[in-house]
C-alpha cells in the first residue's frame, strides 16, 4: 500500500467530497478546521508508522537479548560485567534452542515413528461427510465400512473397539459373523472438517507474531548501518534557560523532571559493524526462523490428524506455547539489568517526520482535504480496509495445508481423500535431527495400512 500522505500538497485546486474547489472558509468553522488539522497530523505520523514502522529487537525475548547485549557490551570496550552478560545472554540462547528443539523433535517423533508403529492412519479427509453418507465422498473409513454419526469414534476408542472385535473373532471363528454385528468397532474419521479448518487458522494466526518479530529482526540487521555505532549512552542533564543566572544545578533540573542519573543512561537500536550482522543471522535469525517453520510445519501437521472437536480446540491455542519458551526463560533467568536495558532500549525508526514538524496548520489543512476527500480516496479507502495481515496468513494457511495434504493424502475417483499407504519406519533409534526433518525419516517396506484397491 503506497503512502497516501507522502505527496499530497495543499493548493488552490483541492477538491472536496461534491468534486468542487475547497479554501480554508469552505463550510468550515474554526472547530472543524482545527479538528481536520489535528486529523491530518496524527494519520501523517499513524500512516508512516504502519507503512514503515520501526525496526528492534525482542525486549522480553532471549532472542532480543542475544542480539542487544553483545552490541551494547562492544559499545562500552566488552567491560567484565558487561561481558558476563553477553555470555549469560547466549548461554539462555543455547538452553532456548534445546527446549525447543527438543519439543518439536517429540512432536515429530509421535507423528512419524509412533502413529504408524500404534496403525494410526493419516487423517486426511476420513469422515469429513459423515452427515451426507452414504452416497458422499469420504463416505469410506479405514476399516472399509461405510460412516455413520453412532459410529464415528475418535483414533483411540475406534481403535480399542476393533481390537476387541478382532480379538473375539480370533477367540470364537465360527462366530465372526455375529461379533462382526453385535460388536461393531465403527470407525475412525473427523467430527468436524469446519472445525479442524477454522483452528488451523487460529494456531496460524497465534504464530505470526514471532513471525513478525523474526521479520523485524531481518529488517533491523539489513537497515542499520554497517558500523560500529553506539548502543548506549549517557544524556548529561540539560539546564534550564538562564539556569545558571537563576542559580538552579543540574540537580535541581533532575528533580524538576523527576529524573535519576539512571534515567539519563539511553540505551537504543544502531548500527553494528558486518562480522556482528554476520554472527546474528548465523546464530539467532537462521535458528529462529527454523524453528518457526518447524513448529507451523508440526503444529499444522498434528492438528490436520485430530479428529475430536474439544482437542482441535484445545490444542490450536496449546502447541503455540512452545514458541513462547523464549519469553519464559528470560522472564525467569535473566538478571534485573539485562531486563531493565531491554525494557528501556528505544526501536529505530525507518521513517523521518522532519516535514510534519515544519508544516503550517494551513499546509496541514489542505493536505488532509486533498487525501481524505480529493480524487483516489476510494482507492485508498479500499487499500487502507484490505487487512494485508490476514493475506499473509492465508497465504500461509493454504500453503500449509496443501503441503499436508500432498505429502500424505491421495484422491479417490470419487473425490475422497484418503490416506496414502503407511509402512512402518525404518529408524527406531531416538535422533532429534530425524523428527525436526521428517524427510530423514525412512519408510520400511513393512505395511500397515492401504487403501482397499492398494491391497489388490
């Protein structure tokens, strides 16, 4: 969305919403022409900030912390104690890194080594048209029997019925047909396909802010200068005017702002010489951002094999909980001075407001009725009310879900999608690097499950 503001100047051919030439004494009154100034100014700065914005660090993140730390500790000569806190720093880095990878690698290991040793087929559209059938696609369950709602059952309970079943039959053969009836084990199939979309969504959506951040990140290595600035300083108290001819100290001016000398030590986002952008896209950007497509990767994959209603929603909003490992270990670890440089570190900006602080009320006036109420504002009506936030996320959404569905699922004649043939894996052996890439992850030529026609 191009920035609407940036090249609307004020002049005698304004227009306003009729199409007709617009002066300062246009049917408007002081009150009106000072709110539509004031109006004017504050989107001026909300539009930059939106289109812009700001560039930082994480300030309640290990993340934030491995990045800030290290440049404020070169900017004062890498003293001890600021030393010490580099180091702590990376140590809580390093500790992040193995929970989380730690966590997801279990997620992979119970969806690529477990499910298919428990003959947990994939999910995939199984019961999607339950209330249809029969005569529906994906009116055919794993057991090769038609749906019914009396019989949809979640993994487990489906699973522990047809043992049963199959464990009477094996007991009493000349009985199989009966306890094939009275004992139906139904079968194993979604409960609701709208509800398994719309928490996917929702666990998306949790996702995108440290997606953001991890953006934010990327923008901040590649749009601060490539030097060593600083990233602390200190701000000597100002004295007041003619200070010194009233007799008032430096101390006095403190007191009068309410101000410590810690309040006067500013810590804030610059430049930072190339071999330290290096070192934070090897060892916090690259990392981080693996982790996020690991987790979305996982998530997604672990919510599309949930059948229950009650789970898909409990879990949308659970497994998000692992990206916030960052937050908790820094709130709980790191020392009150690296929280206090974190909480007081200012963002840079990516945007100058030198031409709003110079403008007249008169030049402010007319910018805005030339924006707001001038030819194109339905276009920038309309580009301002497209959320382009939620675009990223469906675009996210259908990329995740058609990978799902590739990597797992294939299309009946009918239109049904059904689960691809499931061999027991190859590797049993723990290997966290096996499950955070399920492509390491090999099958054996051990069968578990197929489709009815893939048996024939």
């Amino acid at each position: 969305m191009g920035y609407p503001y940036q090249s609307a100047k004020g002049s005698a051919s304004d227009v306003n919403a009729m199409g007709g030439p617009i002066s300062l004494d246009d049917d408007l009154t002081a009150v009106e022409a000072n709110a539509r100034v004031g109006a004017g100014k504050a989107i001026s700065f909300w539009m930059k900030m939106e289109t812009l914005g700001y560039v930082g660090v994480e300030k309640g993140s290990v993340y934030g912390a491995a990045v800030a730390i290290p440049q404020i500790a070169r900017s004062v000569g890498y003293s001890t104690t600021f030393n010490a806190l580099m180091l702590r720093s990376y140590v809580f880095l390093l500790l992040n890194y193995l929970l989380q990878g730690f966590i997801l690698s279990t997620i992979g290991e119970e969806g690529h080594l477990m499910n298919p040793f428990k003959g947990k087929v994939h999910l995939c559209n199984f019961g999607a048209n339950t209330v249809e059938c029969p005569g529906s696609p994906d009116c055919t369950g794993p057991a090769n029997s038609t749906y019914s709602l009396p019989r949809l059952y979640d993994f487990t309970t489906w699973s522990n019925r047809a043992f049963f079943t199959e464990s009477l039959k094996a007991l009493f053969p000349d009985m199989a047909a009966d306890i094939s009836k009275e004992a139906d084990p139904g079968e194993y199939g979604l409960e609701n396909y709208y509800c398994r979309v719309a928490c996917c969504l929702v666990f998306l959506m949790g996702c995108c802010d440290d997606l953001q951040a991890t953006w934010s990140l990327a923008m901040l290595i590649w749009h601060a200068p490539t030097k060593a600035e600083r990233w602390i300083s200190y701000q000597a108290p100002d004295e007041l005017p003619d200070g010194e001819e009233h007799g008032i100290s430096p101390e006095h001016v403190k007191a009068l702002r309410n101000e410590t000398e810690l309040d006067l030590v500013k810590f804030h986002t610059a430049g930072m010489p190339l071999c330290w952008k290096l070192a934070n896209v090897v060892v916090v950007l690259i990392p981080k951002f693996f982790i996020w497509c690991s987790l979305v990767s996982a998530g997604f994959h672990y919510l599309m094999e949930t059948a229950g209603i009650c789970d898909l929603i409990v879990n949308s909003m659970a497994l998000a909980f692992i990206l916030e490992i960052d937050e908790m270990i820094f709130s709980r670890l790191a020392t009150t001075a690296t929280k206090y440089m974190m909480e007081n570190i200012e963002d840079m900006p990516l945007f100058s407001t030198d031409e709003e602080e110079t403008e007249t009320d008169e030049m402010v006036l007319h910018r805005f009725n030339a924006a707001e109420f001038g030819p194109g504002m339905r276009r920038k009506m309309i580009s301002l009310v497209f959320p382009r936030r939620l675009l990223t996320i469906l675009i996210l959404f259908a990329v995740f879900y058609f990978k799902y569905y590739v990597s797992h699922c294939t299309e009946e004649e009918d239109g049904s999608w059904v689960s691809k043939p499931m061999y027991w894996p190859e590797l049993t052996s723990y290997n966290p690097i096996h499950y955070l890439v399920p492509g390491f992850v090999h099958e054996s030529s051990h069968l578990v499950w197929a489709p009815p026609d893939a048996h024939d």
